[in-house]
C-alpha cells in the first residue's frame, strides 16, 4: 500500500463522522494561517451524511463565514434537480448555514456543458486571481470514488484523464447524467489537501485495484490523484476496504 494513509473505520456512520472531523480540523487550521478555507465539494451519495454533520453537530466547529465552497464535478441538469450535486450540498448543507451568496462558487449545470465549462475556469481565475496558465489551490479536495475507480466525472478511458491545459472540461461519459463537467487532474493534484471518502462493499474491488494494484491511469483514474505537494487520506469503511491487504 505504499505510502498512502488510509484509515478504516468500523461502519458508515463511523466514517461520516471522521470525515467530518477531518473537515472541521483542516477548516480551522486554513482559517487560521490564510483566514478562509477552500472547500472542493464531492458529489455523488456518499458525503452526504458528512454535509449534514458539518452543518449540525459540526456547525460550531467551523467559521462558516470563511469557507468558500466549491465543486470536483457537477451533472448538466438545473441546480434544483435531483441529480444535482449542488442541490445535494445545498439541502444536507449549504441551506442550513448562514452564508453570503459570493461564498458559493458553482458549477452551472443548466448551461451548454461547454459554457458550463469555461464560465467555471473563469470564476476559479477570478477566485484564485490566477496569471495565464496558472492553476488553483484549494485547501481541500473532498473527493468519493465510483465503482470503476472513477473520481470526480474523470471516467476510465477517457480523454478528459489526460488533460494538462484546462481547469475544468465538459465530458459525456457512461451514467446517469451523461453530460457533467470536472475539474481536471492538474487543479485536483494542486490541492493542500485531498480527503477521499468511501463506503461499502461495491467499491471495494476499485479500491484495491487504485490502492495496491498496478498502475494504470486509463483504467483506475482515482491512480491520477497524487499531490504534487499536497496531502492525501483515504478514510474507508470496513466494507470498502475489505479487500486490502492486512493494513499494518
Ligand atoms: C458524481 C461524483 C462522483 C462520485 C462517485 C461516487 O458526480 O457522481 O462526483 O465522482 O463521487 O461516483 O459516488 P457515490 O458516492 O454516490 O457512490
């Protein structure tokens, strides 16, 4: 398993909480030395129990003020659709805390993806005041992993995986809502920091093949996710990491 840490918790619940946890712990540490927290939301089912958390028993943990949320990836559907990631977070989260609209930096599902794409880059430019060719840091990339090792909407086999120039980038890919937009290896490698979290036993296949299997970027894109700087922990449940080998 190489140098990656990865943690294990007992149940769902256990790892909704660390989750948590780690969130809270890293917004007070960025608060504290850059007075605000950039926080790169995951989509999909999983980090949902963990938005309600943060905005429940964690609510007095964080200095909501000074986080500005942002998104790994977002389907091309209205911001109030079901399939949503924006509306996910918003309704575990976002909805329950007081927050300033500039605070919330998404990604607009209901435009063309393409414009969807570039209107996303020139927000993160402007966020980030990035010079040409320069890449954002947030200080935490929240990220689950699909059943294919997929992260974000970076799927296996395709083009977007190898993407050097663009922050973010429309893909069509094989699931339910086929058009969505991703950030892009190089934005999501730039992180402080990168928390994946990941639960049950349908993903444990993809987890030992991204975390003790050969490397092959093309078929487990979760494999792009080394930080050049940046931290990386792997929290999972018993069930997602009921295929690795012993941990030490
Ligand atoms: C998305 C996500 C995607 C997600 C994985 C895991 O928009 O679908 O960003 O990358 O994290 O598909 O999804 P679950 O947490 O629902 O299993």
């Amino acid at each position: 398993m190489g140098d990656k840490p990865i943690v294990v918790l007992d149940s769902p619940e256990a790892l909704y909480v660390r989750a948590a946890e780690e969130i809270a712990h890293l917004a007070g540490d960025a608060i504290c030395t850059h007075g605000e927290f950039t926080f790169c939301l995951a989509g999909g089912t999983t980090p949902a129990q963990t938005y309600d958390l943060l905005a429940t028993r964690f609510h007095y943990s964080i200095d909501w003020s000074e986080v500005h949320f942002f998104w790994a990836d977002e389907r091309c559907v209205p911001p109030d659709d079901l399939g949503s990631n924006f509306a996910m977070a918003n309704r575990t989260m976002l909805a329950k805390l007081e927050l300033r609209p500039e605070q919330i930096h998404r990604i607009r599902g209901e435009e063309q993806p393409e414009a969807g794409a570039h209107l996303y880059e020139d927000e993160l430019r402007k966020f980030f005041r990035l010079a040409p060719g320069a890449v954002p840091s947030f200080n935490l990339v929240l990220l689950g992993l699909g059943e294919n090792a997929h992260i974000a909407s970076l799927f296996p086999h395709h083009p977007a995986l190898y993407e050097k120039e663009r922050l973010a980038v429309a893909v069509e890919v094989d699931a339910p809502q086929r058009h969505r937009i991703s950030l892009t290896a190089p934005v999501l490698n730039n992180a402080a920091n990168v928390l994946f979290m990941v639960s049950g036993a349908a993903k444990a296949s993809a987890v030992k093949q991204v975390l003790e299997g050969a490397r092959d970027l093309d078929q487990f894109p979760a494999q792009l996710i080394q930080p050049a700087k940046g931290q990386v922990l792997w929290l999972l449940d018993r069930e997602a990491a009921s295929l690795l080998a012993p941990l030490p």
